[in-house]
C-alpha cells in the first residue's frame, strides 16, 4: 500500500478526531498548501540558477520574504529562512556567541529555567564545551519574568533570552519592556517568538529584539520552514557551511515552496488575528469553565499572570499521570498533550516548566495541556468537555 493511501485511510479513522494541540503543531491552511503545490510543481528550478527558471524561483522566493518582513514590521534583509524554529534559534544564539567570542575571553548569558528545549539544549551545550557561562533566570509562579539593572548589575550578561510565549503555559513575557532595558545597556536580546504567530500582535520593530525565532508549522504554515528575524548589523557566524545563501548565513538549496507556504499562513493568520483571538477565547473560557466546575481539585497553571495566549488552557490533578490522561483521551478521539511535544514520551517526566513555576512533582506530573486553533469549534468543544470530565474523574 502507498504512503498516500495509508495517509486515506488514517483519515477515514480519525475522521471524529477533535484536534487540541495546536500548540504542538496547527493543521495547515488550504490556501498555503495550494500555493505551496503551485510553486513546487510550476517554479521548481533552484533560485540560485541564473536561467529564466530560476530567475522565476528567485522571484517567488523574494516576493515571499518580502511578504513576511512586511507582515511582521522588518526590513526585507531581516527575514532569514530555516529548517525551523530550533534550527533558528540555534542560528541566533550560537551564532552570535560564535561572534562575541571574538571580543570577549568570558561570555554570560542570561536564560529563563523554563524556556523551550530548542533554546535550553542549545545553551547548555555551548556551556558544556566552555563557550558561556550560563544563568539560569527563574520565573515567579505565574510563570512570569522580571529583569530590572540589579539583576543585570549582578550577572552583567552578554546575552539574554526570553521567548515571547510559553509553549506549555501560554505566558506571555514583556518582550519590548525586557528589549529596551537590554538595549540601553547594549546587551544583546533574543527571543523565541515561535508561539506569537497567529496568537498575538508580532512587530519585531516594536518589540525591539536584536533576534527572533519563529516557525511556519505554528500558524498554519508547513512544518520544516524557519524564520530568523535579525537587526540588520547584528552579527551572526554561519553554523553551516556550503553555500551563500541567506545573506551567508544558511547555505543550502532554499526551500521556495516552503517560503511561498509560510507567507501565505502568515498573511491569512495575521489578516484574521483579531476575530479569531477573541472566538478562541471563548471557546477556551467556555472548557475551563466546565472543567473547573465539575472537577474542583482541578489547579490551572498560569492563568494568574497578566498575560497569557487565549488559546492555551494548562491544568493539573494532582496524583494522576498527563502521560496517561492524553493516551485515554485519545482512545475517546480528543488530542491534547502533557506538555511540550518536543520532549513527549511515554517515560512519566514532570514538566521543566511547570516545576520552573514552583509546582511540586505531584501537580507538574499531573498536567495536561490544551491548546485551540483555527479548526475548532462550538461544537467540537462540547463534544469535548464530558470526555474529558470522564478521564479526569478517572485519573486518580
């Protein structure tokens, strides 16, 4: 049987699926899929071809940059492809080390205990060859950040790091306020924006980082396609070598009909971002407010913070396995997740972040996250709630 018609027949199955981790990944929009299928199969010559074919290629190419820096308030030589949001906040991270490691014997960077693994494994691997000296930076217990100039006295850091929404929680950090203070001291700002897309308002002049991290795959673009945002003047070394594409900062052959699909998504989720926020909420208020009122043991983590994305919903039941919640809530036909699906196993692993927040074992175990996007509905969330009342109740 082919690939594409065993691809048929899991979709016969799971055609009742209710899908609540969009944070984990969105379902693609239609309109960037036909765009995508356009540009592979009618401008399919490598833009780095000087015939008319890839002229053509280069055009798409371009014209999708052009797009995305426009959409997202950068200039156009500030819009970097990758394979990802990991490859690119790799990029910005070691590669700006890379760089200061030029002008300085000594590097400290600044990072929050609850970041996203593709920024935590990065730094942590550059500490452990002896390139910086890492910070750790904790949250209060809302999952919030706060850096004010003691701080800054205290550790003197060449590089913060700051992602702009939590994956799990939905927090979202006071990027500009952060950017600024980093700024005035010329210390250098990153940010893993990969949760912004689609969620909230994203203008990468405005909030003042000198990088930024996002991926396609999280507002209903492909997966494997990347955007680096850098100031322009910020130096960065190339952690690949080969080609000069990118400005000589990622060789490789570009992906145009990755490009063309992610600017596509991005003009469709920034177009209805306002709209959408607000149906989202709701659906969201309307789950936890049947969650909360049938299970009082139920403790939601981070919704006490001043900010959070409105379609992320984290909760704990202490004394119950996430891990086990989602595989039952599985079999009843509900996606959700016990965390990030970057580190999902089936090995029972309290939550980084949570614990970061101060939870115990017992509720960062007990967690479980659902996460609404641009495919749910009314209907599907009250299909939801006694299924997921059902499990829970369960649990313990």
């Amino acid at each position: 049987m082919s690939v594409l018609a065993r691809s048929a027949r899991k979709r016969e199955v799971s055609h009742s699926m209710i899908y609540l981790d969009h944070n984990a990944t969105t379902p693609c929009y239609p309109q960037a899929f036909d765009a995508m299928r356009d540009a592979a199969l009618t401008h399919f010559a490598n833009p780095a071809s000087v015939h008319d074919a890839g002229t053509q290629a280069a055009y798409l190419l371009e014209s999708a940059r052009a797009t995305i820096a426009s959409l997202l308030n950068a200039q156009h030589d500030e819009v970097i492809f990758t394979s990802g949001g990991t490859e690119s906040n790799a990029l910005a991270l070691a590669g700006r080390i890379e760089h200061l490691q030029t002008q300085h014997k000594s590097l400290r960077v600044l990072c929050p205990i609850s970041e996203h693994h593709a920024v935590l494994h990065t730094l942590e691997a550059l500490a452990r060859k002896g390139a910086i000296t890492l910070i750790p930076w904790v949250p209060d217990s809302d999952g919030l950040l706060h850096l004010d100039e003691a701080l800054l006295d205290q550790h003197a850091p060449h590089l913060v790091t700051c992602m702009l929404a939590n994956n799990e929680t939905g927090t979202v950090q006071r990027i500009a306020d952060l950017a600024q203070l980093c700024n005035a001291r010329k210390i250098d700002f990153h940010c893993d924006g990969v949760q912004g897309p689609g969620k909230l308002p994203v203008d990468f002049k405005a909030l003042g980082a000198d990088s930024m991290a996002l991926a396609a795959h999280k507002f209903g673009g492909p997966k494997g396609v990347g955007i680096l945002l850098k100031k322009q003047g910020y130096a960065l070394t190339p952690q690949l070598h080969g080609g000069a594409q990118e400005s000589g900062l990622r060789p490789g052959t570009h992906n145009v009909p990755g490009a063309v699909g992610a600017a596509t998504a991005l003009e469709i989720s920034i177009g209805k971002l306002n709209e959408e926020a607000q149906r989202i909420v709701q659906l969201r208020d309307t789950l936890w407010n049947a969650l909360e009122h049938a299970l009082p043991n139920l403790k939601v983590n981070g919704l006490g913070a001043a900010g959070i994305v409105g379609n992320t919903l984290n909760v704990s039941l202490p004394g119950a396995s996430g891990a086990d919640m989602v595989r039952a809530l599985s079999d009843r036909g509900v996606c959700a997740s016990a965390g990030s699906a970057c580190t999902a196993t089936n090995e029972l692993r309290a939550s980084h972040v949570l614990k970061a927040m101060g939870l115990d074992d017992t509720h960062a175990a007990g967690a479980l996250r659902f996460s609404l996007g641009w495919t749910t509905t009314q209907a599907e969330i009250e299909h939801a709630i006694p299924l997921i009342v059902e499990v829970l109740k369960h649990a313990t």
